[in-house]
C-alpha cells in the first residue's frame, strides 16, 4: 500500500511540475511599494456627515472594499437594509453590496439602481436584502463597490431591519 501511495504521489508530482513548466507569465505584479495596488483608505476628518470623520477611499481602478461585517444578527422574515451616505469626484460610480451568509450558502443585494455618480454630495444610497421564514443570517459584509477612478467618502453607515409587508 505505502508503494502505490508513494507511486501516486511521485505522478501527481511529475504532472504538476509538467504543467507549471508549460505556463508562461503574463505579467509579475510589485507589491514592494503598497501605492502599486492603486488603493488607499485613510480617516477623513474634515469631509463627514455624522461622527468624528469619514472614510475616503482614493483608487486609481474598480474595487470593491468591506466596510465591516456583522455577527449575529437577530432577524428572520424580515427585510434587511444597508444604508450610508455617500460623497464621490470619480470617473464612474459606487454602489452599496451587501453578501448574506445564510446556511452555508452566500446571496448578494448590490444597489446597483441607487448609484453615486461622477461629482456628488453627500447622498444617501441603499440596497435591500430579504429573508424569508426559517432564514437566518451567520454574517453580513457590508461592501462599497466602485466603478472608476477617483475618491469615494463612505459615512453613517448603517444595517437596518423591518418587518416584511
């Protein structure tokens, strides 16, 4: 028995090795300077709509970034609702995702038709997620995604519940 593992293990090796020898490398990207990655997120104090400060979130291409994740939730037929307010100078638009781990599966909201476009003030922005009877969250990730370049302000930001209609 300890041959034929031996045996196996030594193919498995030779056709890895085989086929990594066969890849060529399109590109290496640097990670030496953390600008490269073309993302930065820092504290804004002076741009905020509520609280002590705000997030800005500068990127020089689409990204998506977590804002936080919440545990324990208590909700089951309800209606969730990720909401913030969003200031944007960026070539495209943002949108609020919110990812709702619920038994051991992963379902999605994007508030693709409540965007932030190009030049904004502060504007509230939201997308709604629903569960259903015997539906009960492990987690939910709150997430900005942009599409374009520039800054993005990400402030009061808030997960919310309401009975369903």
């Amino acid at each position: 028995m300890k041959r034929v593992l031996s045996l196996l293990a030594s193919i498995t090796l030779a056709l890895a090795a085989s086929q990594s020898a066969g890849a060529q490398d399109l590109t290496k990207l640097s990670l030496d300077d953390s600008a490269s990655i073309g993302l930065r997120l820092r504290t804004d104090t002076a741009v905020k709509v509520e609280g002590a400060a705000s997030l800005r979130i500068d990127t020089l291409w689409p990204t998506s970034v977590c804002l936080g994740e919440v545990t324990g939730v208590d909700a089951e037929a309800v209606r969730l609702l990720f909401r913030a307010r969003v200031r944007t100078e960026l070539e495209g638009d943002a949108f609020l995702e919110m990812w709702v781990h619920v038994g051991g599966g992963q379902y999605f909201s994007r508030g693709m038709n409540d965007p932030v476009r190009g030049k904004s003030d502060w504007k509230s922005i939201q997308t709604p997620f629903t569960l259903l009877k015997g539906q009960k969250p492990d987690k939910v990730t709150l997430n900005v995604v942009i599409n374009g370049k520039g800054t993005v302000w990400v402030d009061d930001v808030v997960l919310s519940k309401a009975p369903l209609k």
